[in-house]
C-alpha cells in the first residue's frame, strides 16, 4: 500500500512555498494542472498488469544496480543477473541513468515496488553525494564516473546533456518526496548549475567539456536538447536568456505522409525532454511537440515495416542501442546504422504515450513470443534478432529507465504532473513562448 507522505515527513516551509509556487506558475497551461490529467489512452487490465510489471523490473535495476551509499547507477548490467548484487566487474555509472533511476524511485514510491524508507535514504544519499562529493565542473558533471568513487572514466566528457538528464530525476525527486532534506540537496544542485559557462561564448550550448577545453560540437538542431535549454532558461541563479530557444534549427522530414521536425537521429530523440516536461495541449511558434513525436513515431514504424527485414505489427522499433557489431545510433528514416532485423524493445517502450495501441502490441508481443529468452529480472533485453540468433547480453540504465517512464506517463501522467510542479519548469516554457492549444 502506498504510504502517505505527510504521515511521513513534516513539510519545511520552504518545500510549501515551492510546492506553491508550482502549482502557480503551472495554472497558465490548465491542461497539466493536477487536477485536470489528460487521458493518452484507455489501457485494459491485462495492459496495465504487463506496464505494471516491466516497471516493477525496471525499478529492481535502479535499486539492485547501484551503489547504496553514491546512488550512483550503473550505464549497464548483464541481462542475466539473478542474484541482485551489484555488477563491481563494470562499475561504470551513468550520470543520465541515475537521473532515469531518480525519476524511477518515484514511480517506485508511489506503486509501493520498495519501502518507502528505504527509497527516501536512498534518494537523500544519492542527492548528498552528487553535491558534496561528485566532482563537478561549474555544476556539470562528467558523464560517466566509478560507481563507487566518482572518480571519472577515462576520456569522459563533462556532458550538458546527460547532466540535464541527471538535473531531470533531480527535480522529479524534489517535486515528489516532501521532505526537507531532499528539497535542500536537490535544489542546491541545481541552482549550482553556471549555464552561461557552457555556451562558451556562443548561442547555443556545446556539448561538453574535455581536457581543459569546450567540445566543438553544439547543441544546434532539434534533438533531445529541450530540456537542456528549458532548465537553463528557467534556472532561478544561472539563466540564459529566452532567446536561445530559437537559435537551434528545426529541420523537417517528409516521409511515408508524415511530415514532422527532425534532424533524422533515432528514436530517443523525440522521447527523452517528453519524458518529464509536459508538451501536451501546448506549442510555441514553431510546433506542438507532443504531436511531433507521435508522427515521428509512426514514420518511423512504417520506415522498418518498409524495409522488408521481418519487421511487422508485433516487431519493430530501433533506436541507439547494442547491435551485434557494437553500440550504434540506429534508426531512421532516414536509415542510419546497420539495420539487420533487429528490434530495440524500448523504441517502443519510449513511444507509450504517442502510440499507445501499436507499441504496447509490439511490448507484449514480445514478451509473449519469445518469453524469458529475451524478458528477464529488469526486463527486456536491451537488443535482440531471434531469427539470427541474436541476443544482446546487457541492460542499459537509460534504456529501462524511458520505457519506465513513459509507461507510467501513459499509465496516470505521473512523472509529468510531478516534474511540472517545479516552479522553473513552467517559468521556463512559459518564457519561451508555450500557450495552451
């Protein structure tokens, strides 16, 4: 049974004023009030009961998969773990999968998978450590650390983007859990944040920082970056101006009938800022974003079914994954990557909230067709190609964590009205010119 968080912990006064706060600025779109959640689909019983389960999985990883005392969460893990310990033979963390992890001992609280108290020392714990002992670099963190230490991997860059990722559980954390300690920590992190620092300069953002310089490559063409440029121009300490919101393009496909903004990445592209910011019933000069990605979705079904390489109503779906040659950043249209007829279960898990219907097929037709060969104690493989033979034998944080996600956006909106509450969260689309439709 899910245990009342006032029973638990007294409000600070300043939790209320920004749980206040929240709920002031998110009165200017109606639509995400929490009193007014929008329907994405009607899920049956049997649908809610897979959901509930990959979720109940996912979060066995975020837990299982990371350092108690850091909360630092594993970039990968074998798929065929069966005695929960934690994987020490790769202990290389993520920064973006303890972001997803945040976010997910939410959805965990909240659908009572762990104990209450235990998910909240994790959290203090997690939050503790990335402020006061995870080294950073004007608030950026590297992207990938020893699980243990922090210690940061060799030839890791300090990343905007997966420290956005990171920022994003931060503040789900933040919004949820009423409890001063976890308000404190998260919102010291985050105002820590020197976004100027990391335009270097310039319009639009780079994309990291390594060896003593800035990375040439930019955040400039519509990707996941939303929520880059969406916390830095709602930061109460560090902002950016609004402006940059039009300085990154928004370059078109046109396929198959569907015409939407992309720049042709994979799938991930159009899912990730989704995830937590609420695009529903809203859009600025430019597009409604949540109507975007449900036609990239669909283009993109209709992209692998074209291809002729066993993809079908109950198999498709590639997005940057594990491939039988490597990582790659697979998917289309256009095609990138080596496309062989290998499926990327979460493509789909990350799409719930877009195309209901046709990726919860996919979900369990998978776990139906193929069963614990490929759906196992975290859920589904990262990557497989039954055909060929072919399973992937790893999990990957960020991967688990968006199908955790989005499910439970399709499910009750969840991760949306929580992360909406954060006062800076509104501010910013506010300021970038998102009205209600």
């Amino acid at each position: 049974m899910q245990r009342s968080r006032e029973s638990s912990t007294m409000l600070s006064r300043r939790s209320m004023l920004q749980l206040a706060a929240g709920a002031a600025a998110a009165s200017a779109f109606p639509a995400c009030g929490m009193s007014m959640v929008i329907p994405i689909a009607q899920v049956s019983a049997a649908d809610d009961a897979f959901l509930d389960d990959m979720q109940r999985r996912a979060a066995m990883f975020f837990w299982e998969q990371a350092d108690a005392a850091s909360g630092q969460v594993l970039d990968r893990a074998y798929w065929d773990n069966t005695d929960g310990k934690l994987h020490t033979v790769r202990p290389l963390s993520s920064i973006a999968a303890t972001g997803f992890g945040l976010s997910t001992l939410c959805i965990a609280d909240k659908r009572g998978y762990l104990p209450h108290d235990a998910i909240v020392t994790r959290v203090r714990n997690t939050l503790d450590f990335h402020l006061n002992k995870l080294p950073n670099n004007h608030g950026f963190y590297s992207h990938f650390n020893d699980v243990h230490t922090g210690v940061a991997a060799s030839g890791s860059e300090i990343s905007s983007i997966d420290t956005s990722l990171l920022l994003c559980g931060v503040l789900t954390a933040r919004a949820y859990f009423r409890d001063a300690k976890i308000t404190d920590l998260a919102t010291k992190i985050y105002e820590r944040v020197d976004w100027p620092w990391m335009l270097n300069g310039g319009d639009t953002f780079s994309m990291g920082f390594l060896n003593g310089k800035f990375l040439e490559s930019r955040w400039d063409k519509y990707c996941e970056l939303m929520m880059l440029y969406l916390l830095a121009i709602g930061s109460p300490t560090h902002p950016v101006p609004a402006s940059l919101w039009d300085n990154f393009s928004r370059p078109t496909i046109d396929y198959a009938g569907f015409k939407y903004i992309s720049g042709g990445d994979s799938l991930f592209v159009n899912q990730y800022s989704h995830a937590w910011y609420d695009f529903r019933n809203k859009r600025d000069k430019y597009a409604d974003y949540f109507v975007n990605s449900t036609l990239a979705t669909k283009a993109h079904k209709a992209f692998c079914l074209s291809l002729k390489l066993g993809y079908s109503d109950d198999y498709w779906g590639i997005s940057a994954s594990d491939t039988p040659e490597g990582y790659s950043s697979w998917g289309g249209p256009p095609a990138s990557g080596p496309i062989d007829g290998s499926v990327v279960p979460y493509a789909t898990a990350g799409s719930l909230p877009f195309l209901p219907v046709d990726c919860l097929r996919v979900q369990r037709s998978l776990k139906q067709t193929y069963g614990d060969k490929v759906y196992g104690r975290y859920g589904f493989r990262d990557a497989m190609h039954p055909s060929a033979n072919w399973y992937d034998t790893d999990v990957l944080g960020i991967d688990l964590g968006i199908g955790a996600l989005m499910a439970e956006n399709l499910r009750s909106s969840f991760i949306w009205l929580t992360f909406m509450q954060n006062p800076e969260a509104s501010k910013a689309m506010q300021m970038v010119g998102f009205r209600s439709t």
